[in-house]
C-alpha cells in the first residue's frame, strides 16, 4: 500500500460521518469536533479527488454519484477496522493474566492471599506460573513478574512491592532457644540454601558469616531449603516475608535478623499503557502488601 496516495485518515472519516448523517453538524457532534472542521475536511477530500462529493440540499447535505460509492467504500473498510479491534480487545479481556514469580514466593507469600482477589475480581482470571527462571515477558507473553532483587531491571516499569527483612531459622529443636551468636561453631550445622536465591549468600555476608567456612547444600529450590530446614536438618537464610507463617506458627525460629540490603520483591511489568485486568491485580498486590 502506498500510504502517499490516500488523503487523510481524518478526513476520510469526517466525510463518512457526514455523508452517513446528511448534515455537518451531525457529523460534528458524533466526532466531538466542529461544524467547520467536517466542512474544512470535506472541501480539502474534494480538492483531492477534483470533483464533489457533497452538496448541499435545504438545511442538509447529500452525496454525489462519486460521494455515495467513496462513503460506501469508507463504511466498509471503517466496520472492517473497528470488527478488527473489537475482536483483538476481545482477546485481551478474555485471555488470562500470565505472571510469573519464583515457586517460594507463590507459595509462601502470594497463594495465602490471591484469595482475596478471586474474591474480588471473579471475572479476571489469573495464570500463576511459578519458575526459577528470568523470563522475558514480551518475549514470552508475559503480563508481569514479581521478581527479587534491586529493582534494576531497566526497559521496564519497576515498582517496590515488599522490602523484606532476611532471617537465619532453623528448627525449634535444633535451636533449642539459642540465637545464632550462642549456637557455638556454626560451621558444625549443614546450611540450606536454594541454587536460585543469590540473595541467601548476599545476606550471609551481612549477617557477619565467614561463607567460606560453612557447609552449605544447595538444593533445586528454596521451597526445599525451607522443608530441609523445617525438618531439622540444619539452619536456612531466608526472606522473613516467605517464613512468616512458619515463624508464626512455631515450625521455625529465628536466629537472627537482619535488614533487607536494598533487596526486595518487584512488580515487573512492562512500560506503557496498562491493560484494565493488569491495573486491578497491580493495585490489589499493593494492597495485600500493606496488609
């Protein structure tokens, strides 16, 4: 298509409208432009073409021999238009949100409350897609991911949604009511850790460990670094966020705790305009992180 030999998109559907109307005050107030816009466009379409396309008849308009067929050509090829948005809108509404975050967080942090939502918002369905990976979400389809770190994920929009704090827990038998600095030569105990959770080496470090030192086990994910340690087999770094329940109800205990050191879990979603079902699940998360 050479897009050089078509007039104006505008004019053509200021024509439209006022060959489909009669008038050019109709046309005007469907467009939300003025009478002399519609006129302006339809002398500007005549000037093109050479040749008329509308006259004016008593208090209205009616269309020439050649306005009738561009107007019935217009109509088409607009409804053509319009069938195809409504259909891609269709499509969005419909489809599921795609998010994705790390196993640990969905099961720890986001299924005890997406609860709420459901509750709230029955019409918008939501596909929870837990991995390891960093998925690139235009790439592959993705609405958004809440993802950990420091919020440095440039080419998207990033907004904090919990700045958790990090503890060292183990097993109320393990610890026996003792905090990390009375635990003795902690090198002694077998340390879990989850080969997709830098963040627990980081943390480490902060909490003054010689790494160096310490056995650790890494195991395929942080889900089984928190059951090894539920189950007594030795002490864990982990986002007080994902071990609150466990610390509530007593399955764990915290040695220590420390500050978050600028590391935090994400709404990652990309930039722009965001679609109706997004903003919802959007604000709801920072509510649900409010508490």
């Amino acid at each position: 298509m050479d897009w050089r030999e078509i007039p104006s998109l505008a004019a053509l559907r200021a024509f439209e409208a006022a060959a489909r109307l009669e008038t050019f005050s109709a046309a005007a107030r469907e467009l939300n432009v003025t009478h002399a816009a519609i006129a302006q466009h339809v002398r500007s379409l005549e000037d093109h073409f050479g040749q008329k396309l509308m006259l004016r008849e008593g208090r209205g308009m009616r269309t020439t021999a050649a306005g009738r067929r561009l107007a019935a050509d217009l109509g088409e090829g607009f409804s053509t238009i319009a069938a195809g948005v409504r259909t891609l809108m269709d499509n969005q509404r419909q489809r599921p949100l795609q998010v994705t975050m790390t196993p640990s967080f969905a099961e720890a942090w986001l299924m005890p409350r997406i609860g709420q939502f459901w509750s709230r918002h029955p019409d918008i369905e939501v596909a929870l897609i837990p991995s390891v990976s960093v998925i690139d979400l235009r790439r592959d389809g993705f609405d958004m991911a809440l993802r950990f770190g420091e919020g440095d994920w440039p080419g998207y929009d990033v907004e904090p949604l919990v700045m958790s704090p990090f503890v060292v827990v183990a097993a109320p038998d393990l610890a026996k009511g003792r905090m990390l600095d009375e635990m003795g030569a902690l090198d002694q105990y077998r340390w879990f850790t989850s080969e997709a959770s830098r963040e627990q080496l980081v943390w480490g470090h902060a909490a003054g460990l010689d790494m160096a030192r310490i056995n650790f086990t890494e195991l395929p994910n942080n889900s089984l670094a928190q059951a090894a340690a539920r189950a007594g087999h030795g002490v864990s770094i982990q986002a007080q966020t994902l071990v609150e329940g466990d610390l509530r109800d007593g399955r764990l205990v915290a040695l220590y705790t420390g500050e978050s050191e600028g590391l935090g879990y994400h709404i990652v979603t990309p930039r722009g305009p965001k679609p109706p079902a997004l903003a919802a699940f959007v604000s709801w998360l920072r509510r649900a992180a409010r508490g």
